[in-house]
C-alpha cells in the first residue's frame, strides 16, 4: 500500500476534476470519476496522462486549467 502523509492527502485533489482523491493499496483515486494516480516512492504522480484509466474529462478536452490569482499585496500586474 502506498503511503502518503495525513496532512498532504487532505489537500490533495484530481488535476482535472479538483474532486478529493483517497488512498488505496494501488494509488490515489479520484472519488468523482475513480480513476486512479500512482504513488512512486511516496510521492503522488498527479498528471492526467498517467491516470489509470485516463480521466474521462482529460480525453475529451472538456477541462481547462485556469491559474490562481496572485497573492494580496504581491508585485503581478
């Protein structure tokens, strides 16, 4: 079973989704879609390309990645 710290797995979340994953004997799973993330040598491998099955929303392009906004009081114009 992979083994990740308490306080990381609360604030981990699905890239594509932003569901909460759980921890299982073989990965990270995404508690909305079940698609499953590898843990190699305790550390989460979240990208979209090496889910298992591939995340259904990845495939049809039907998410997007929109950055957070900058900090208060930091320099971004």
């Amino acid at each position: 079973m992979a083994v990740l710290d308490e306080k990381l797995l609360a604030i981990l979340a699905c890239p594509v989704c932003k569901a909460p994953l759980r921890l299982d004997e073989q990965g990270l799973v995404c508690t909305r879609t079940l698609v499953r993330y590898p843990v190699e040598e305790g550390i989460p491998i979240l990208l979209a390309d090496k889910a298992v099955p591939p995340h259904p929303e990845a495939e049809k392009g039907t998410f997007s990645f929109t950055a957070p906004p900058p900090a208060p009081g930091s320099q971004e114009s």
